[in-house]
C-alpha cells in the first residue's frame, strides 16, 4: 500500500532491482497518468493499479507472471495495455470498467480467463484469445459493447455463463463445432450475432 491514495501522483519510474509490486501499492492513484515498470519484475499483487483513473498505457514486463486480482479494476483511461508472455492467468476483474481499453491480445501461455475478466470494457472492440486458455470464467465478456466479433479456441473446455451479456455490438462468433451444445446458453443471448463452427 506503499503510494495507495496518492491522488496528485502523475507518474513514476519504479527501479530495476524491484521484483515485486505489492497488493494496492498504487490504488487510487488517481492522477497517476504513465509508470515505469522495472524489466526484472515477477509479480503484480491485489489491487495494485485498481482504481487509477488516468492511466492510459501500460507495458507489463517479460518476467511478470502474475497480474493479481482486480488488477487494472476501474482504470478508466487506460488504452493500451502489453501483458507479458508468462502470464498464465487474467484473473478475476483484472480489467472490469477499463472503459476504453479497444483491443488486447491475450499471451500464448495464459489457461484461464477468470470471471468478469473484461466486465464493463465499453471499448472493447477485438480481443484475440490463444489455444492456450481452457477456462473462460462466467461474464468474462459482459457489457462489451463494442465487441464485433470473438473466436473461441478448441482448447476451451470450461465455460461460465453469460459471457456475451450486453455485447449489443457482436455480430459473429466462432466456436469449435465439437462444443456445440455447451455454447448454446451463451449464444441464446446473442441473437443478432452470425455462429460459425471450426
């Protein structure tokens, strides 16, 4: 909890020798607009962006394999985000209410999206999901109201339910044909959508 509340912080460069970013270290750092992460960082605890309302990009370095639940929670502005390649999970709200983050790229080695995942990203218009990931948590997708269109890897074998809820914008979606009747409550919700099978 190190800066959590700092409300005038704009930006900061963390140095190198700093492995680990604790739980709420920069909560509500409202102001806090551009940060520096240091190249040999592992791991991102709880909370330790949530709430930074004027962040607009982030990089997360190479060697991170743990963003931490509610990660990037309700930061408003952030627009660009580059997750590291051994990330192996987006867990649970990571990303809810980034209202305009428009695109992200899921890394090859990630196996859940965890629940609520991108919940509120209004944004959101293309998300690409690796054959990797094998669980998608419940709502992981809700009230994506820019999302067009979504490919569901054959690797998925765990789904939650109401994934595309409010995804008013999505017009196809893709799922492998041998899951066919596991999608069907998801897909229930999206009737304007066109379903292709793979």
């Amino acid at each position: 909890k190190a800066f959590e509340g700092c409300k005038s912080l704009k930006s900061i460069t963390i140095p190198n020798w700093v492995t680990r970013i604790g739980e709420r270290t920069f909560q509500d750092c409202k102001s806090l607009e551009s940060i520096t992460l240091p190249d040999w960082l592992k791991e991102m605890g709880t909370e330790s962006f949530e709430g930074c309302k004027s962040l607009k990009s982030i990089t997360i370095p190479n060697w991170v394999t743990a963003i931490g639940y509610r990660g990037f929670q309700f930061c408003e502005s952030l627009e660009n985000v580059t997750i590291s390649d051994w990330v192996t999970e987006i867990p649970p709200y990571a990303f809810e209410g980034c209202k305009s983050l428009k695109s992200i790229t899921i890394p090859d080695w990630v196996t859940v999206i965890g629940e609520r995942a991108f919940l509120d990203c209004l944004s959101l218009e293309s998300i690409t999901i690796p054959n990797s990931v094998e669980k998608i948590g419940f709502c992981a997708f809700d009230n994506c109201r820019s999302l067009e269109s979504i490919t569901i890897p054959h690797s998925v074998r765990e789904i939650g339910h109401g994934l595309f809820f409010h995804c008013f914008s999505l017009t196809t979606i893709t799922i492998p044909h041998s899951r066919k009747s596991v999608w069907q409550d998801n897909l229930d919700v999206c009737r304007k959508a066109r379903i292709l099978y793979h």
